[in-house]
C-alpha cells in the first residue's frame, strides 16, 4: 500500500492552506492515502502562529474542496483542521476517503497544557475503515505522551495510525540530521516505541520549518523507522508500507 505524508510549510493565510492541500492531492501519485499536519487547515494556533479565525460556513467550504480534490485524485485524505463542537474551537483531523466523502473525526482529546484556552478538549476516539484498510489518528500531545491512544487505535483494528503534529524549532535546540538522533529530544524515539509496542505501522506528520526537532516519517510494525522526511524541507514523502507486517500481536496480548 502506498502512503503519502504532505510535509508542508506553515500556510500563509486559511484559504492558502486549502490551496496547499488541494494541490498536494493532486500530486498523489498513486497513493491510497495522504495525510496533513496538526490543524493544517486553516493553521495550527500557537508557538507564535496566529491564523484569523474561521467560522463554521468556511470550514464546510474548505472541507468540501478537500473532498473534491480527494475524489479527482482517487486519493483518501487525513486532514488537521479545526471545527466548533457547541461552540467551542476544537483541533480535529477531518477523514476524507477517495471518493471525497467525509467519514467523520477524530478530535484532539489530550491537549498540550500550552493549548489551554485556545482549543476545548474533546471526548471520544474511533477507527476509520478506508479501502479495506483500518487505520487511527493520534493529535500530535496525545500521540507522543499518551500512547494509549494509539493502543486504543490497534485494540480496535487499526494497522497504521497517523500521527499529525506540529514541532518547531526553539533557540538553541538540537537540530537534527538523522531520524531519533541520540542528542535529540524523545518524541521521534516515542515514535518508534507506538509501532513496536503495538506491532503496527505508525505515521508522523509535521509542518516543514527550519531547524524543526522531528520530521515526518513511517515507522515499521518492527520499531524501525522505514523512510523520512529531510529536516526542514517541504514535500511529499511518499512509502510502500506491508499491510501484512501489523499483526497487531502486542496490542492484542495487552491484559487490560
């Protein structure tokens, strides 16, 4: 099965966040599914990005290009968005399948303690059926500090779970040239324990900036990491991914 991860650059307005999803469907290349970074759409609120806001008639109107652009590109989409539940700002990831219609969300339930007063905790995880194939979603937090939302995910049938974040850099951090460098922080080697510790395949998606800590990448159902983006730099990291490879076997053994 071929995947693609849009490793993007932080969009330069809402509409140009669409504009950036639509045209990196377009570019799919065969794969069954792309994801998109944390809130792509209309940008992620926070470490000193401010998008404006949005209301609810211009994220039906986004939502709606995204799914065009995913029926014309035969391509299911994995999109970090945002969406209001009674009111309230939610970072979301919309699940688009490849005939452009919407299959629902998963909403960020751990939110970093720094989201605290922009976006609401949400309640509720699922699984996704697209093409024959069961994957999850993991919000950036929740995916690299509480892997029971991945385990979640691969209790219930999921072979690969996304994991959408958003990782800048900070002055006088690391900066990386390797996968899970030793003198990095722990999020990619994080990366790497939620494929092994479920025996699934598990897919991290970050913005492209420069200097940025973690990268998008596919970590095999073995722990290993399979491919990955270059630091910084924006694309489409496309993977052939082994459906037959995540057994599940270790999310399943769990006695909980």
């Amino acid at each position: 099965m071929r995947i693609a991860l849009a490793n993007l650059r932080y969009p330069e307005s809402p509409d140009d966040a669409v504009a950036r999803v639509t045209g990196a469907l377009a570019r799919a290349d065969g794969a069954r599914i792309m994801c998109f970074p944390e809130c792509y759409v209309p940008g992620y609120r926070g470490l000193g990005h401010a998008p404006p806001g949005v209301d609810e008639a211009w994220l039906e109107r986004a939502w709606s290009q995204i799914g065009d652009a995913a029926r014309a590109a035969k391509c299911a989409a994995v999109v970090g968005t945002e969406r209001f539940i009674a009111g309230k700002l939610v970072a979301t990831v919309l699940v688009v399948d490849a005939n452009g219609e919407r299959l629902g969300f998963q909403d960020k339930v751990q939110i970093d303690p720094d989201e605290e007063g922009t976006y609401e905790p949400a309640e509720g995880r699922r699984v996704f059926e697209l093409d024959g194939v069961t994957i999850g979603v993991a919000i950036c937090h929740e995916g690299w500090r509480y892997p029971e939302t991945v385990r979640f995910a691969a209790r219930r049938g999921a072979e690969l779970v996304f994991h959408p974040h958003l990782s800048e850099a900070e002055p006088g951090s690391f900066r990386p040239a390797t996968f899970a460098h030793p003198s990095n922080t722990f999020h990619e080697k994080a990366a790497l324990c939620r494929a092994a510790e479920n025996t699934i395949w598990f897919a991290t998606n970050n913005y492209a900036s420069a200097g940025s800590p973690t990268t998008s990448a596919v970590a095999a159902p073995d722990g290993t990491v399979v491919a990955w983006q270059p630091y910084g730099e924006a694309g489409l990291l496309f993977v052939e991914i082994d459906l037959t490879r995540a057994t599940r076997l270790l999310a399943k053994r769990c006695r909980s």
